[in-house]
C-alpha cells in the first residue's frame, strides 16, 4: 500500500517497514583480521625488533667495556698517579713516620682514589694534632701540613711507666682556647 501511494505521484518517499530480527545484535568488523601473510608480516617485525634491542645492548656493553679498559689502565694503573712521596710540614713531638703511618698509604696507592678527607681524619684522630691540611698533585707527591699541639706541661707517673717525652707516652697538657685553659691528651 505504502508503495502504490509513492508511486502514483506522492512527494514522500516510500518507505519500507523495519524489520527487526530476534537474537541478532550488532556486527563487529575486525580490522586486523589474522592470515598467513599477516602473521608472518608481524614476524618478520619481531624479528627486526629483537635485532635492534640485541645491537642496542651489543652497543652499550662495548661502550661500558671500552670506558672501564680506560679507566683501569690509563688511570688506576699508571705510574705518574702513584704516591711515591710523602712531603711532612710540622713541629712538635710526633715525627714524620709517625705522621705518615698514621695515614695508612703505602707507595703503591693511587692518588686518584685516596679520599683526603678520611686520611685527614685519620691523623686528626692523634691526640697530639690539632688540625690537618692534605694536599696532592698528580706526579706522585702528597704534602701533610700538619698543625700538632704544643705542650705546656706532662704529666708522668713513673710507677707506671709513663715517663712523658722519653717514652711517648703519658698525658700531655695544652693550653686550650680560653686563656689559662689546660687540656689532657693521653698519647
């Protein structure tokens, strides 16, 4: 009927009824459908993929290997970063060998490597120091200008073999920061 009408000169466009199926949803277009061809396209990507990450990582391990070789031997290795002499600037009781096993560096250490702060530690925590300056240059040469306490008194006990500065040992007495201050420092 909807036809006839639109066919005998009616300005409306027929129009069919709708007809609706039962059970029947939406259809789901896959756009990456799977096929031979395309499955050996995403292979084939892998593959190229797995490549580059192996070259990357090649790369990196040669560029580590080279820098480390590097390292090794042109710095920890070579001779002119060796400490070959110990320079000592002080007066007072302790001596240069003293002062220098006090450090716990032997010839054949590196420069580079030393961590001045620590040996600096190491000689302050003598009870004769009071301050430590460490310098090094890169021929070989460290320079200790070590700052030692001066002392006023001794104090000795020979019933216990504490004969001051005859034997090293004993306490010694500085004058302290304030005036007239006296410190005690067991040696």
């Amino acid at each position: 009927m909807l036809m006839s009408a639109a066919k005998n000169g009616s300005k409306k466009p027929a129009k069919r009824p709708s007809r609706k199926r039962k059970g029947v949803g939406t259809h789901v277009i896959d756009y990456e459908p799977e096929s031979p061809v395309i499955r050996e396209h995403e292979a084939v990507e892998r593959r190229r993929r797995g490549f580059r990450t192996a070259m990357w990582l090649i790369a990196a391990m040669i560029v580590i290997g080279v820098c480390w070789v590097t390292w090794h031997e042109a710095l920890e290795k070579n001779s002119q970063f060796l400490l070959k002499t110990v320079e000592v600037n002080t007066q007072g009781t302790l001596t240069r060998q003293q002062l220098v096993a006090a450090t716990g560096l032997t010839e054949a250490t590196n420069l580079l490597t030393v961590n001045l702060r620590e040996v600096r530690a190491k000689i302050e925590r003598l009870p004769q120091v009071k301050s430590a300056v460490l310098k090094r240059d890169y021929h070989g040469k460290l320079t200790l200008d070590v700052e030692q306490r001066l002392p006023v008194a001794w104090i000795e006990c020979p019933k216990h073999k504490l004969l001051g500065p005859l034997t090293g040992k004993g306490c010694l007495m500085d004058r302290g920061r304030r005036a007239g201050a006296l410190r005690c420092h067991h040696t």
